[in-house]
C-alpha cells in the first residue's frame, strides 16, 4: 500500500487541478504572491500530487505565518513539515 501512495504522490496533476490550486494559493500579502508566483513559473509543468498536497497546507497558513517561513524567519513545525512542507519551502525560497 505504500509503495502506491509514493507512486500517487508522485503523479503530476492535470490542468484543472493546477487551476483550482493557483486560485487556492491567491494571498493578501504581495510578498507570498511573488513567491508563489515564481514557484509555479518555475514548476507547474512539473507539479505532483505531493507537492500539490503541501501546497496546499500552506495556504491554510496565516499570510504572517507562511511569510514568516519563506523568509526563513521560522521553520515549520514538525508536524507541518511532515508532509512535505519541508521540501516544497525549500523549493520556493531558492531564487
């Protein structure tokens, strides 16, 4: 079974599912919006399930918050970060 949710995880999501996340992912904050707009310019082609998923527990972050980690004034929290947040934040902080 797990070697199935890996295989899951990493399938790329389909043009509606990008669509409905790039709505998703629209913050308050200009700062967040230029980070996730650089990310998807570099990796929607490429987006998995994964990615999609931490993706999208991010966004259920506070516009402080997840400002907060893509400046690297914090980490996530254990929790948070086992889902892959972890990789994906190192994803969007490069430049």
């Amino acid at each position: 079974m797990q070697a199935a949710d890996a295989a899951l995880q990493n399938q790329p999501i389909d043009a509606r599912a990008l669509s409905r996340l790039k709505w998703r992912c629209r913050r308050g904050l200009l700062e967040n919006d230029l980070f996730i707009a650089r990310f998807f310019e570099r990796y929607e082609a490429t987006l998995t399930q994964g990615q999609a998923q931490a993706l999208e527990t991010l966004m259920d972050l506070s516009d402080n918050d997840l400002l907060d980690l893509l400046l690297r004034r914090k980490e996530p929290e254990p929790a948070l970060a086992g889902a892959g947040v972890a990789e994906l934040l190192q994803l969007m902080r490069t430049t």
